[in-house]
C-alpha cells in the first residue's frame, strides 16, 4: 500500500487497526490525529461528554480525518460496515519528517473526502427524520452501491442501530420508515444484512 511505502521510506511512526464488521475504536486527544482509511468502509461519529453523537462520515478506501487535539472532552468514534483497516499517524511526526510527498498525498485525501463530509451535512440538514433517512440509502447507494440487474445493491449490512445512528434518530423511528419504503416496493429485502433498491428514482423526499 503507497501509504505505508511512504511511511517506511521516511521513518515516520504509524499504527494500523483491523477492524471486523461492527468492530470499532475510540479515539480521544492522546491518539494520533491523523486517519487514513486504507480498505474497507466504515463510519465516525463525534461523542461529546453527555453522549451524544454526532454523524461526521461514511469514509472508505484513500479517506482521510484529521482531528483537532483541542477538543479534549470529545472523541470519535469509528465503526466498521465491512472489514476495514485504518491507519493513524500523528500531524507531529509527519510535520518533523518535511517530507512534501506525504503532504501532497494527505492533501488529496483530504479533498476527496470533502465530499463525504458535505454529504453527512445535506443528510443532517433535513428536517424531517423520514428525510434523513431516505437521504442516507441514497446517499449510501450513490457512493457505494453495486448495480445488477437493473437494481442497486448496498454491498454491506446496514442494521437498524446504525441507520439510526447516521440519522440522529431512534430504532423505532428506522423500523417505521423502512416497513413504508417496504411496503412501496423499493426496497426488495431489508433483514438487517441486505438493502437491494428495485428503483432509485422512487426514493424522492417528498
């Protein structure tokens, strides 16, 4: 992988985490500020000191957070929806090395994952939870679906807890809009390990 080619060539310290489907880590101020998605998909929540989370992303493969080391009552929280490997570097240790490389490729990370970020934002921005939650399958189906058969396949389970999670909502409230979607025809099976959407464009906001 370039990354850790990268890291070697240059000696710049770097811990990589395997990270089975529903596995996650927590990473508070004493850890490496730096995050590097280097296979799989996976998403990060904020936690703040009354446990409230925040949706921040849903990152794969090049993906890239930079944390703030300021926000010492807070932390992330990162959970796999496949298996994932992520590696973490300090902002330190990569300023000592002045290696321009590393910083190039950190910087393009970064810009592609702009997107992903904007993404969670328009999920957040609806005001309604139905809105919220159709918004993220679209959302999910754009940046990771497969297609087949004329039909758009999410490649990895999305349980309740987790939709609920990514909406800022309940699981009652999941359970509710996914049986309406159901019963609509779009969604083809939903057990809490495949979402196959018959037609996309149903999915409207309406």
């Amino acid at each position: 992988m370039k990354w850790i080619k990268l890291l070697k060539q240059n000696k710049i310290p770097y811990y990589i985490y395997r990270l089975k489907e529903e596995d996650f880590i927590i990473l508070n101020k004493n850890n490496s500020n730096i995050i590097i998605i280097l296979s799989g998909i996976v998403f990060i929540t904020k936690v703040f000191p009354n446990k409230e989370l925040l949706p921040i992303a849903i990152l794969n493969k090049h993906n890239i957070l930079i944390k703030s080391n300021k926000e010492s009552k807070i932390y992330y929280k990162i959970v796999a929806l496949e298996r994932a490997y992520i590696l973490t570097l300090s902002e330190y240790n990569l300023n000592k090395s002045k290696n321009i490389l590393i910083e190039i490729n950190i910087l393009n990370s970064y810009n592609k994952t702009i997107g992903k970020y904007e993404a969670m934002n328009n999920i957040m921005s609806q005001k309604q939870i139905k809105n919220r939650i159709l918004q993220l399958i679209f959302t999910i189906c754009l940046q990771f679906g497969k297609v087949e058969s004329q039909k758009i396949f999410i490649p990895f389970k999305l349980s309740n807890k987790n939709i609920a999670i990514l909406t800022g909502t309940s699981e009652h409230t999941v359970n509710k809009v996914i049986r309406k979607i159901y019963k609509q025809g779009i969604i083809k099976e939903y057990n809490n390990k495949v979402i196959s959407i018959n037609n996309i464009l149903y999915l409207n906001l309406k």
